[in-house]
C-alpha cells in the first residue's frame, strides 16, 4: 500500500505539470518540498514563490530549502501596509472571517509574482493535513479513541468547497490556475485505506506516512523533519492582522478607527 501511494503521488504530481512552466506555493516544508521536488522532474521549468515580512521565520527557511532542491525562490517581502492592502483584496474577492481571509493574503501576495514571471499555473499542498493527519486536532481525537478515520473523512469532503474554493477565486484573480496534487483522486483513495494507527505513529509526528513518502523520493531530510506551522502564522502576517483588527476582528473595522 505504501508503495502504491508513493507511485500515485509522483504521477499526480506528473500530471499537475504536464510538462509546463509551473510554479509552487513554498515555504520549505514538507508539503510544498515534496510537490517542489517532484515537479523538477516532470516539469518544464520550476519557480517557488513564498511571501512574508522582512523576519518571517518562513521565507528564510524557505530560501534555505530552495537552494537545496536547486530551484529559484522568489520573495515578496510584506510590509504592514502591503499586508493590509491585500487583505482588503481578498476580502473583496472571497468575504470571510479574519481566520479566513488571512490565508489567501501570502496567497495573493505569490499569484502576484507568478503572474508577473508570465506564469500560468501555481501547484499546492492542499490536502496534506487532511489526508495525513497533520493537525493537532486530529492527534487529539486519535489519543482519546474518537473516530478519527471519519473526522478526516468528513474535512476532506468540505474542503473543495472551502479552503480550497477561496484559494482559487484569489489565483483566479491573477489569471492563475491553482493546482492540488495531493486532492487527486487515486491519492486520496489510497491515502484513505492507510490504516489509522500507521498515520497516528507517536516516534513519527504529525504526517508520517507522507514523511516516508518524501524520503524515499529524495525530498531533502530538512525540509522532512521541519515542525509544521501555518502560512499565516510562518509569514508574518497573522500578528500584523490581529494589531490592526484584534482577535475578533475581519468583517469590521481596524482598531482605532
């Protein structure tokens, strides 16, 4: 089974380049290094793109994982006033809560680039968390017996049709396509037949079946073992939007006006 899903993973991601110029969302983690390393192969040409302010711990993890995979990186470096702008834009394009809208900013901020490079498609770890077991609710349903198998059933069923749907309207908006390998649709059958306990290993961590998956196809070990953290919170940009908004903020106005 395991071989069988590692096979399907490099063919999705085959299938998401077919032989195009792509460009990946990046941030030097397992996800997006697995897709990176992968579309080097089938790919025509390769650009990362990640977005974060000037100390986010992301893009300088991600520059360092880049130059191991040998792929060029570009940054778009956020300032406050850049973050507030683009998220002005993202709630204009997919209205939300701040928790929402926050994670199509450093979205946004990537398309932007990859639009000016003359690029079309933009490839995502979409799904990872999802079908691996990669949030720490999911660990915490496992440890006290709930029926995990049905909880990452059920997240993985609205996904198209949240994250997943907002993340295309703002690539849309660039005149980018965004494309998920890890949502393909052999991927995820075989993902779902991995026995819960082998997903839920502890000396592993979180998304150890697709840590094995990125070792054996050659994905650089530090890019494997980085802890995961989410876009917004890696970027930079989270703090920036809760001083501006507070924590309850999104839909109304910045604090102080």
């Amino acid at each position: 089974m395991f071989n069988e899903l590692k096979e399907a993973v490099e063919r999705a991601v085959e299938s998401a380049c077919r032989g195009e110029r792509v460009g990946v969302l990046f941030s030097g983690g397992l996800d997006s290094s697995l897709i990176a390393h992968l579309a080097k192969r089938y790919a025509l040409g390769v650009e990362l793109f990640t977005a974060g302010t000037a100390s986010s711990p992301d893009v300088a993890w991600a520059a360092r994982v880049a130059k191991e995979l040998g792929l060029p990186l570009n940054i778009s470096v956020l300032t406050e006033r850049r973050v507030l702008a683009l998220y002005d834009e993202v709630m204009a394009l997919s209205p939300g809560d701040l928790l929402k809208v926050e994670l199509g900013v450093p979205l946004l901020a990537c398309c932007g680039q990859a639009s000016k490079l003359k690029l079309h498609i933009l490839l995502s770890g979409s799904g990872a968390e999802e079908l691996f077991g990669g949030y720490r609710r999911h660990w915490e349903e496992f440890e006290k017996g709930g029926d995990v198998a049905e909880m990452l059933r059920q997240e993985l069923e609205r996904l198209p049709y949240g994250d997943v749907a907002r993340n295309e309207t703002v690539a849309r908006s660039e005149g980018i396509e965004l494309r998920c390998p890890l949502l393909d649709d052999e991927v995820c059958r075989l993902a779902a037949m991995i026995p819960i306990e082998e997903k839920f290993r502890k000396e592993e961590g979180k998304k150890g079946v697709l840590r094995r998956v990125a070792r054996e196809l050659g994905v650089p070990a530090s890019a494997c073992e980085r802890p995961k953290q989410a876009l917004q919170y890696g970027s930079g940009i989270h703090n920036i939007l809760l001083k501006n908004f507070g924590k309850n903020g999104g839909k109304g106005q910045r604090q102080g006006i």
